[in-house]
C-alpha cells in the first residue's frame, strides 16, 4: 500500500495529476484540462493535511477508490492505543 501525506490542495493536484498519469509517461493525457478539473474537484479530501491511499473497490474488484485519513482519526487511534500516555 503507499501511503502520501497530503499538506495541501497543491500536493493534493500534484499527486492526483500523476496518480491519473500513471503508467503513460510517453503519451498525452486523454483527459482535456476540464475533465482533469472536474476529477480533481470531485475526488478532492474533506481537509488537510491528510494521508491518502488507493485501494480496491470492496464490490468491483477492477476498480479502485481513493481513502483519505484525517488528522481526527490519527489522534483517535492513538489514544486507543495509550499513545499519548507516554
């Protein structure tokens, strides 16, 4: 799994812009700049900073979804763990 810590929307556009280039480094994107920008718009995190990941989608296996873990969630978790009792 590879994991990216996203600090800002700017990260956030560098990253999804190679994520939806992945593996076509010697041909155009087939994606016009206003399909990159309605992607980029509607897969954008609730906030940062934040760590996202992709993993496969649980009733489509062919598909894949991208997870954002907030700041929230990783306090919550350490906590559980006694983390923070150290």
């Amino acid at each position: 799994m590879n994991i990216t810590f996203l600090g800002c929307q700017k990260e956030y556009e560098e990253w999804y812009i190679l994520l939806i280039n992945a593996g076509v480094d010697d041909f155009p994107s087939l994606l016009n700049p206003q399909e990159i920008e309605a992607a980029l718009a509607e897969n954008m995190p609730v906030a940062f900073p934040c760590m996202a990941y992709i993993q496969k989608n649980e009733t489509n296996y062919l598909d894949e979804e991208i997870v954002y873990v907030y700041e929230e969630e990783f306090s919550k978790w350490m906590h559980l763990m006694g983390a923070d009792k150290r």
